[in-house]
C-alpha cells in the first residue's frame, strides 16, 4: 500500500512543485507504522517554499484527497521545526 502511495506522489512531484510551491518529504503516522484503516488519514510531511501561502497547503491537500482518494493531513516541515517534541517516525520519499 505505502509503495503505491509512494509511486503515485513522485509522478506528481512536478505539478506539486510549480502549482502549490512543495515538495513532499515523508509519509508519517499509521501508513508508517502498518496499522493504518480504511478511514486512516495520510500524514505527509511537506517543504514549501518561502513564497507558499496556507491557502497553497489547503489546496495542496485537497488536490492530494482527489488524487490519492483518502483523507490528507499535510503538515510543514517548517512548523515542525517550531515544535520541541514532535519526532514522528518517517518515511523519506
């Protein structure tokens, strides 16, 4: 399952890259850890560049949801960097 996801983001990277201004990172939480559901959301840790607004990480996710047809959490790594005790477990794309 995680390996479909895997391959199905890196052939969208360009089109995240130019229209929402990311880069997906990693795949964390349940998918990682192989004890997701079916209504198990996705969590991926993104990049955005410094010229990335929030309204470039909601439509990120929403273009994800329509693509990956599940529920996205799209967190930035920059936001993460602002949080002492946040060490999910990753999987580097």
């Amino acid at each position: 399952m995680i390996e479909n996801l895997r391959t199905t983001v890196v052939e969208m990277k360009d089109v995240i890259r130019e229209k929402y201004k990311a880069e997906i990172k990693g795949i964390f939480g349940s998918y990682v850890r192989s004890d997701f559901h079916a209504d198990s959301d996705l969590d991926l840790l993104v990049d955005f560049d410094d010229g990335a607004d929030l309204m470039d990480q909601v439509n990120l996710q929403r273009f994800l949801e329509d693509k990956l047809e599940c529920k996205i959490d799209v967190i930035s790594r920059r936001s993460c960097r602002e949080k002492k005790n946040f060490m999910p477990l990753f999987s580097t794309m």
